[in-house]
C-alpha cells in the first residue's frame, strides 16, 4: 500500500498531500503576523547621530569609538509588542 521511500513519485505525492498543510500555515502566519518594520532602539539611534556629527566634523578617534560602540548595541527592539514574524519552512530531503 502506498509508493515505496526513494521512488520517483514519492515526492510529488507528499507534495500533493501536504499542499493543505501548506496552505493552512500560510493562512495562520498571516493572522499571526503583526506590524511593518522593528522598532530602532534609542540608544542606537543616538550613537548613529552622534556618528553623523562626529563626520561631519572630522573628529576621527570619536568616530572610530562611536563605531565599535555601535557595533555592540543592539540596532533593534527584540521584544517590541507591536512586531511579530514567524517563518514555516517544509523541508524533504529526497
């Protein structure tokens, strides 16, 4: 009963049953999913502007400090409420 593992139709039958699957995920992650863009955190925010300014000057040990400074904040709100994704990958190796 059935097709055996590893045969060539194997594939296109799991796919043919697993479209609904497919489709329900699909429509589950929309109702699920929130929002357009993450928050920027302040405080990444006011290092970029001081970057800017620090160009704009020229000052140049500021600008090399404020940039491993930036690298070591966080750019986005992790947990920010009003942001949700979530992400469906089926995956079969044959």
């Amino acid at each position: 009963m059935g097709t055996p593992q590893g045969s060539v139709i194997s594939p296109i039958l799991a796919n043919i049953f697993l479209h609904q699957l497919d489709e329900y995920v699909e429509k589950l992650r929309k109702e699920f999913e929130k929002g357009k863009q993450q928050k920027v955190r302040k405080e990444y925010r006011a290092i970029n502007f001081q970057l800017e300014q620090a160009r704009k000057k020229g000052d140049v040990p500021n600008i090399i400090r404020l940039t491993k400074e930036r690298r070591s904040e966080p750019s986005i709100v992790f947990d920010d409420p009003n942001y949700k994704r979530i992400y469906y990958v089926r995956y079969a190796d044959d």
